[in-house]
C-alpha cells in the first residue's frame, strides 16, 4: 500500500515541475509568429518563472497538507537520489525572489533535469527489462497534458493576480505602464 502512495506522489511530482521546458518552447515557438510576438514578449515571458514558483509553492503546499514531512522524508526520500530531486525542486521556491526570477533561463535550467527524469526512468525500464510497453508511452504524454493544463491555469492565476494588484494596489503605477 505504501509504494502505491509513493507511486502518486511521484506522478504528481512530474505533473508539476517537468513541464515548464514544454511551456516554454511552445512559447518560444509562438513568439515566432508576428502576430504572437508581441504577447509572448510582454505577457508571457515575464509571468513563466512566477508560475513555476507558484506552481513549486502549490505542489508544497499539498504535499504538506496531505502528507506528513516525516513521510516525505523518511519514505519517499529513502534514496541518495531521490533526496536529490526532492532537493533540487525544493529550489524551484526561489523563483519568487526577483533576483531569480528576471532571467527565465534560470528557469529553464532548473526544471530542464525534472523534464527529463520521466523520459530516463522510462528509458532505463526499457533497456533493463529489454521490453518496450506502449502503456509506458501513453502515460508518459498522459503526464505531459496534465503538466500543460496545469500550467496554462497557473499561467491564467497569475496574470489575473497581476492585473488585479496593478489595477486595485498600485493604481497610479498601472495608468503609468499603460501611458
């Protein structure tokens, strides 16, 4: 029974820290677009490293409330590595700090190794046992689509806090921006 709450907690962390490296190059790919460019550059990019450490701060957040840390610490970062990652997306917290924040290939830096932790976990049950499972794959993308709507959510969360801080806390600052 315990392996099967690690089994979710897992997923649930690649749901939510390996997919900014999609976000990001869907974006970079719209920005070429000259329709789009103009958006992506003004709206977009600025706000990606605010919903990734929104995102880190909401996957903490449940992960506390529901789980007890002396389980997070003592059952699912049993091993060397996964008290790594676990280490490594606690950093992803950072990303509020606007030092941080301001270069969003910090961003990408960070999460590029929680992209890709799903695709060597696959690609190591694939050369151990020597068998290719298609349920493997199509959960995999299923990972991926939860982590994109995950993402366009919190994107979409943290554009409204914007306006709504710009517009109702700093009123004159927002007419500025505007003008």
């Amino acid at each position: 029974m315990i392996e099967i709450f690690i089994a979710i907690w897992w997923i649930n962390f690649c749901v939510f820290f390996s997919n900014y490296v999609l976000v990001y190059s869907i974006s970079h790919l719209l920005a070429k677009n000259k329709k789009w460019n103009v958006f992506i550059h003004t709206n977009i990019y600025s706000l990606l490293p605010l919903a990734y450490a929104f995102l880190a701060t909401c996957f903490w957040a449940i992960t506390f409330y529901y789980y007890r840390s002396d389980y997070v610490v003592n059952t699912i970062m049993a091993s060397i590595p996964a008290k790594l990652i676990v280490a490594w997306s606690l950093l992803g917290l950072l990303f509020w700090l606007p030092f941080f924040r301001r270069n969003d290939h910090f961003c990408l830096i960070h999460s590029l190794p929680l992209f890709l932790l799903p695709l060597i976990v696959m690609t190591t049950n694939i050369f151990k046992y020597g068998i290719i499972e298609w349920s493997d794959i199509f959960n995999l993308f299923r990972i991926y689509a939860g982590g994109l709507l995950i993402y366009a959510i919190a994107i979409a969360i943290v554009t409204v806090v914007r306006f709504l801080i710009l517009r109702f806390v700093f009123p004159k600052t927002s007419r500025r921006l505007v003008n």
